[in-house]
C-alpha cells in the first residue's frame, strides 16, 4: 500500500492506494478501519470495455472520475457484502481470463474508469493508482480509498504525513509518477526534418508525433546542436490567438520571434514548438502543472542530440525530477520580449 497525494500532503485530498491483484479481505479491513472512505477499483478503460460497464460522466474533473454502476463476482460469493466476499468480485473483475459474464451489474465493488494514457492524459488519482500497478509489473487496476478523520471529513496536510507514518506507509505524489511515465515511457516519434528559410534565418525543421495523442510537434534547429554543451533553448506551447492572430491578450507570438531571434544571434540553438489543441484549456493547466509537458520537450531535445541546455525563459519552474531526463539545464537565460514591460504586461 502507499498514499497518493496530488503534488503534495497540503492539497485537498490523500488516498492510499494498492495493487488490486494483493488485495484480501485483510487489506480491506485495513481501509476501512483506518482510512475510513470509500473503496474503489480503478480499471483500464480497455478492461471496462470488456466487463461491458457503462459510465457516467457525472463531472469530468479531477476529483470525480467517471462512475459507473457497481458490480459483483457472479459466482463464488454470498450476500456480496462480507469483506471476503468483496476480494473475490475484485480479483473477479481483474482477471484477464474472465469477461463480462464473470459479473453481474450492481454489487458491493465500485469501478473508475482511467483515462488510456493513465496520469499523461490526466493526472488523477485513478490514472495514477493503475500507473503505479503497472510500473511494478503488476496487472492494471488498483485499489483506492480516500483518507478520512473520525469526523468524517477528509485528511489533510500534516495529518497525511502522520497517518503515513503511524500505518509505515510510503507517500507518493501524482507529480511524482507523471515524472517517471515522462522519463521511462516514449512519448514521441521522429517523423519528418527539411529546411525551413525563415526571416530569422534557415532552421532545420523536424517533425515529431506524439505517440500519447497523435498531436504533432516541431522542433526548429539553428547549427549543428547534436553533442554540443548548452545549447540555447526555448520551448513554446503553441497558442493560436496570440502566434497566429497577435492577440494583444498574450504575449506568445512576440515570445516565439524573440526567441528565434535570440537563437539566430547565438548562431545555434533549438526551439521546440509543442502543439495545443485547446489553448484556453491549456492556459488553465500551464498555471496549474508547469512541469506537465516537460517530458515530450525533453525527450525532443535528448533526440535532438542534446544533454545540457540553456532555457531561454523569463519564468523558473521547478521541474521534478529532471535529472533522470539525461538533460540538465544549465542555466536560465531571460527571453527579451521587445516592447515587453511591466505596463504592456498589465495591458
Ligand atoms: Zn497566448
């Protein structure tokens, strides 16, 4: 068992989690005993498909994954309700072996369905649980169950880390495993490279597809980068209002043209475009996770032949876990956007 937290034990909700290929009617008790929510299995959206469960989109946010209609073993158990009766309908649910006919619809076992892409999709605690079995080598699905006080409300900040400590369990957060799924997984292909004469100069263009979304994503290079130490960067999360239309609501057009200006100065240096299908989605994430697309740009820039960087930016993110990218970032060099000052950023 560990506990899940979003980015750290000061945010809103705690979970402990498990593999559900472990669980017995021991470790339920466990849960209900001492964490005292509500239990639910998490599964693969390819796994619900097979059992054949409908879900509801209720609220398609972080805190309420989809739900779907409680299930149960259709053999093997008695009233569905004892604890033993619960851990067989769940090893029911995740055995590969056995499909839909293996259950029955409305029971005592509550399923979320996680995203395919699991916490690189969306980083919920239902993609992160399944994301954790499958990194230990374990069948996907798992165990989740929200961390409440006797008062019923939920556990919080600093009563997290107690709890942690009192039950000997790890603490991890979602941040933490959408690092490792951005370092170990392959996010992205090399599909495509040709010369492109821009007014800032001739850049190679290289083309990349995400294998997550499909989504495409272009790296322009100045000089021959491949093995070269620092190596000046700037990574843009394409914005069409502002790139396109020079929306005077965002500054992103003039970042992108000061930063290949830059580059075309220092004479080599890449920028790396990231695609974006919605942009005002996207803007509510960036203020959120910063740190969210790091891993398609670095796998990028490791492609590109690169192991140190300078980051061209005016903003420092702290970036978790970067150092098992095999990129570090050397230095931060600050993007002079012209025209850009206290006021025009006001405006
Ligand atoms: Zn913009």
């Amino acid at each position: 068992m560990a506990v899940l937290v979003d980015r750290d034990a000061d945010d809103n909700m705690a979970l402990v989690t498990m593999a559900a290929q472990f669980v017995t009617p021991d470790a339920l008790r466990f849960l209900m005993r001492n964490a005292c929510g509500y239990v639910y299995l998490a599964l693969t959206a390819e796994r619900c498909a097979q059992l054949g469960l409908d879900f509801v989109d209720l609220n398609d946010s972080l805190i309420r994954p989809p739900a779907t209609v409680t299930i149960e073993a259709r053999e093997g158990i008695s009233t569905g309700i004892g604890l033993a009766d619960q851990a067989h309908s769940i090893a029911v649910a995740i055995d590969p072996t056995k499909g839909r006919e293996a259950i029955v619809l409305g029971g005592h076992v509550n399923p979320l369905r996680a995203r395919p892409g699991g916490v690189l999709e969306r980083a919920g605690w239902t993609e992160g649980s399944i994301d954790l079995a499958r990194a230990a080598g374990l069948l996907p699905a798992a165990i989740l169950c929200e961390i409440h006080n006797d008062d019923g409300s939920a556990t919080q900040g600093a009563d997290v880390t107690m709890f942690c400590r009192r039950h000997r369990l790890p603490m991890i957060t979602i941040a933490e495993v959408i690092a490792h799924r951005q370092r170990t997984d392959k996010l992205v292909n090399r599909e495509v490279e040709t010369t492109l004469p821009t007014a800032f100069g001739e850049f190679m263009a290289v083309g990349y597809r995400s294998l997550l979304d499909g989504s495409h994503h272009l790296a322009l290079v100045k000089g021959e980068v491949r093995g070269k130490a620092d190596v000046l960067v700037h990574v843009h999360r394409s914005c069409r209002s502002g790139d396109i239309f020079h929306s005077i609501t965002c500054r992103c057009g003039e970042s992108v043209h000061a930063a290949l200006a830059a580059i075309d100065v220092e004479g080599m240096g890449a920028l790396v475009y990231l695609a974006e299908d919605d942009d005002a989605l996207h803007r509510a994430q960036m203020d959120e996770q910063p740190w969210r697309d790091f891993g398609v740009a670095a796998q990028i820039l490791v492609d590109l032949g690169l192991s140190s960087i300078r980051l061209l930016t005016n903003q420092r993110h702290d970036i978790p876990g970067l150092a098992g990218y095999r990129l570090t970032v050397s230095d931060h060099v600050p993007l002079r956007v012209p025209g850009d000052s206290p006021a025009a950023r006001a405006r």
